[in-house]
C-alpha cells in the first residue's frame, strides 16, 4: 500500500507547515545496503533482487539507497532504491522535485547525459557536481578548491545517513526483495527528517 511513500509525503507536509522548506537546491548521492551474500538458507541461494558492486577495491552484495536533499536544511525530499549494481546517476531525475538551479552531488553525476537529464527534469538548474580528474589530465589547483567548496555543502547528505544506519540501525537489509526494504527505508528517512528538523520543530 505504499505507506512508506505516504508517512514521508505527510511528514513533508508537517515540516512545510513548520516553516522547513524545500528550496531550489538539491544534493544528491548514493549508499550501499548491504544483503547477506551467503547461500546458506532455505532458499539455498542469495537474494534475486540483490548484486554486487565494486567500490574502491573492495566488493559490496546488496541494495543502493538513493536519495535527494535540500541544500540547505538537509531534509531529504526523494528516494529511490535499486540494486547495487545499478550506477549512481541512472535515478538521477527521480532525485529532483523539478524546481533546482542548483544540484549539488559527486563527479558519479557528471557528465553529458547527467547534464542532459538535470535539464529535462529542471530547465532552470546549473550543475555544482564535483569535477572528475580523467587519465593524464589530473585536476588543476584550482579546479580541487571548487570541489572542496561544493563538498561543504554535499556533506550534509552524509548525515542522513549516519541517522538511517547508525540511529535507526539499517546498516543491512531487513528483508528479502526490493520493495519491503524500500518500505522501511522510506518510513526511517520520514523519522530522519523529523530529527533533522528537531531544532526548528521544537
């Protein structure tokens, strides 16, 4: 019945009601959750709905929350969840309410086709995403201060994360499949906001 969507939808409502808006910046990013990869169940196999990715040298079994915040208050207004494997930018639009100019996020949403898709889901937005270093083109000096700048702002996302898996303890999946974790992990991001929100709903 998709009562994660809707508890976050009317916790959004309270929070606007609050006086916590949701401005034309947002910040976007990505994390893993991670599933039991081991075999050793009824079922005799691991979770269909659930793959592994490679992050830095080190591989992760599992399921990606993704998510879109406001630049300013932290609260986060869109989630999406998908498996592991499924890159960082290919939800990128389902992040945006429609309304940025500017979005903030790591050089995993930059490029053309993020740019393009930024465009098609806010005609007014301008892209703050880090910029990428490429082979035999490092970045300049200056280009790594810009990056340093953006990331003050695109660490606000990280705290999110901190309340959904140290606070609310969803380090690892509760469930098998996509949708009863999406459930949950919408119902803990309503509790986050409200805890992010603390100060001014108080």
């Amino acid at each position: 019945h998709q009562l994660g969507e809707a508890l976050m939808g009317r916790v959004q409502k309270c929070l606007t009601a609050s006086g916590v808006k949701i401005g034309n910046g947002t910040i976007v990013d990505a994390t893993i959750i991670a599933a039991p990869s081991s075999t050793k169940n009824k079922q005799k196999k691991r979770d269909p709905e659930m793959h592994q990715t490679k992050k830095g040298n080190q591989w992760y079994f599992g399921m990606k929350l993704h998510i879109g915040a406001d630049s300013r208050s932290g609260v986060v207004h869109s989630a999406e969840v998908t498996a592991a494997n499924t890159h960082d930018s290919q939800v990128l639009p389902e992040l945006m309410h429609g309304k940025e100019r500017r979005l903030y996020g790591d050089s995993a949403y930059r490029g053309e086709k993020q740019k393009a898709a930024m465009r098609e889901a806010a005609p007014e937005v301008k892209d703050f995403t880090n910029e990428r270093a490429h082979r035999n083109r490092p970045l300049s000096k200056r280009q790594k201060q810009t990056n340093t700048t953006k990331s003050s702002v695109r660490s606000k996302v990280e705290y999110v994360f901190l309340v959904i898996k140290k606070l609310w303890g969803f380090g690892k999946v509760r469930y098998r499949g996509l949708a009863k974790n999406k459930n949950r992990l919408l119902t803990s991001l309503a509790l986050a906001n409200l805890f992010i929100a603390r100060e001014r709903l108080c």
